[in-house]
C-alpha cells in the first residue's frame, strides 16, 4: 500500500477478496468492451486469481490473424495494470529476427526501464548468476548485482547455468509481487526463448508467476505444455450483428437489419474485419450512407466485405 507509484498498490478489491475462494472471478470494467469475448474474459479472470493466489502456469492463447487475441491480451494487460497488484512484461516474436533470446531481450529492456525510476532496490543474485545475465543482457547492469552470501547454481553445463539464472532473477523479480509475462507471436520464437520459458515453467516459490504466451498456431512448441489453453474462435453471428448495430446508432447511420446481416456474414466473424466495416459508419465512411444507397438485394453489399473495395471507397 506504500509503493510510490499507485499502479503498483492493491487495490480496495483486491484488499477486500483476500481469502475468497481463487475461483470468484471479476470482469474488468471497459469503455469500448470486447464483444463476444465474456466467456474468454471470465476464463482468463480464474487463471489471473490462481497466478495472484501463488500459482505458476502458463495460458496459451490462440487463433488466426485479424480473430482478436491482441485486443483481448492488450485489455488483460491493461487489467493488471490498473486493477492489480503485480508486475507485467509484454514482448512479441518476430519472423525474420534471428537474435536468440530475441523475447527475453525485450523483457529486460521494460525491467530495466521500471528500476530506472528509483523506486525499488537493486536485486541481489549469486556472482556467477549475475555475470551469465550482464554478459547476455547488458541493460541489467543496474538491475542485479552481486552478492557473495548467495551460492551459484549447481550445474554441469553454461546452458544449464543460463537458465537456472533466467530462474533466479525471476524469483528475486517475484519477490516484489506477482509477475506476470506476455509473449505475443509465439509461433516465431526462438529455440532458446522457448527453454527459457520452460525453466521459468517449472519455477515454483510461494508468489505467483504466470505467462501468457500469443500464437496463431493451435500446436504449442513448448516442451513444457501450457497449464491452460484458450483458443479464440470467430464471434457469432448475434455478436457481430450487436456490434454493428451498437455503431450503427452511435454514428446514426439508418441500416436495416438485412443489411446488417449482410455486413455480419461479410465480416465471417472476424473481429479485425468487424472493426473495420464500424469505422466506415463513421461520417464521411464508405458505409455512412448504407441506409441510403445500398439495398440487401444490391450487388454492392456482395462486395461490403472485400478489404480491397473498401480501399477503393476511401
């Protein structure tokens, strides 16, 4: 409750639920909510209350491009954000990047900028822990640091040592609260990423660690499997015409409920495409004058769902 910046203090909520069961789950309030997505954001609610009662695991997240997993993790992080007491990192993968521990590279770019604000002690780790983790990340020269009293990690080999560093400076980050780790596009990963995200897996302690990683692929190339998975499908058809209907009105665009549907089935319940039928109902939008111009019988709504006419309207 002390801590200088308010992000990082529990909340009233929080206080109040301590020792409710890990299963009472809080939906986030949202000025734009998700549609279509209660059950995902319920699902993903229980799995933040276990992590924030002491768990480790992982959830992995999945589904085609444009179905909305970065909307959906952009408001979890969001969430714990403001809402919660922890700590969260985010990285993403990327295809043609060939740096090993391209993720983990990312996340001690964000912890190191968090220590620069002043706020929170060096941390402490055994010298050779301390070494492995200057050498390959250079960024947390200011972070961690030696100290003599701790022993290093009994391995046979540097890898091993590697990892169980990764391990160590995870629980010295846990020490401060839960933590919690996001790794979007996972699919592209590298080998090393990927057993460092094992080891930190297989982590235990008393304070929670969780790690939601992001993939188009339904397959997971972790060895280690995911303690939870969530697939994300397409949005119904009832969702995608709520959405647009709810856009509709703002913007009082007149469109039937034909038409609507056509625009729904135009969208196939993708939620990117969604997005972008509801920012052509904006005035001056190629759909602003649907009610209007276009007919359900019309030839053009054939055409409302084909990215590269509405490239053509604007």
């Amino acid at each position: 409750m002390l801590q200088s910046d308010p992000a990082e203090r529990p909340t009233a909520m929080r206080v109040a639920r301590l020792g409710d069961p890990s299963s009472v789950a809080v939906v986030w309030p949202q000025e734009n909510p998700l549609v279509g997505r209660q059950v995902e954001v319920s699902e993903v609610c229980r799995w933040l209350d276990e992590i924030y009662a002491g768990g480790v695991g992982r959830l992995h997240l999945s589904g085609p491009s444009g179905i909305g997993k970065t909307r959906l993790v952009d408001d979890v992080e969001k969430y714990i954000r403001s809402m919660r007491w922890g700590q969260v990192f985010r990285a993403r993968c990327r295809s043609r990047e060939t740096q090993p521990l391209q993720a983990f590279d990312q996340f001690c770019d964000s912890i190191a900028n968090r220590y620069r604000q002043g706020d929170r002690e060096p941390l402490e780790l055994d010298p050779v822990s301390v070494t492995i983790l200057h050498d390959v990340f250079p960024v947390l020269r200011n972070v961690v640091r030696r100290s003599l009293q701790l022993s290093p990690p009994r391995a046979s080999t540097e890898r091993l040592d590697a990892l169980e560093a990764a391990a160590r400076l995870s629980y010295e980050l846990r020490n401060v609260g839960p933590l919690i780790l996001i790794v979007d596009d996972v699919q592209w990963a590298d080998r090393d990423s990927l057993n460092v995200l094992d080891r930190l897996q297989g982590a235990g302690g008393e304070i929670g660690l969780g790690i939601i990683t992001v993939s188009r692929d339904a397959t997971d190339a972790q060895r280690v499997p995911a303690t939870r998975t969530l697939p994300l499908q397409p949005l119904s058809r009832a969702d995608s015409i709520s959405m647009l209907a709810d856009a509709a009105r703002a913007w009082g665009v007149p469109a039937s409920e034909t038409v609507l549907g056509d625009l729904a089935d135009a969208a196939a319940g993708s939620p990117f495409r969604l997005h972008e039928l509801v920012d052509e109902l904006k005035p001056g939008g190629a759909l602003s004058q649907i009610g209007v111009t276009v007919r359900s019988e019309d030839d053009s709504v054939s055409r409302l769902g084909r990215i590269d006419w509405l490239w053509q309207k604007r």
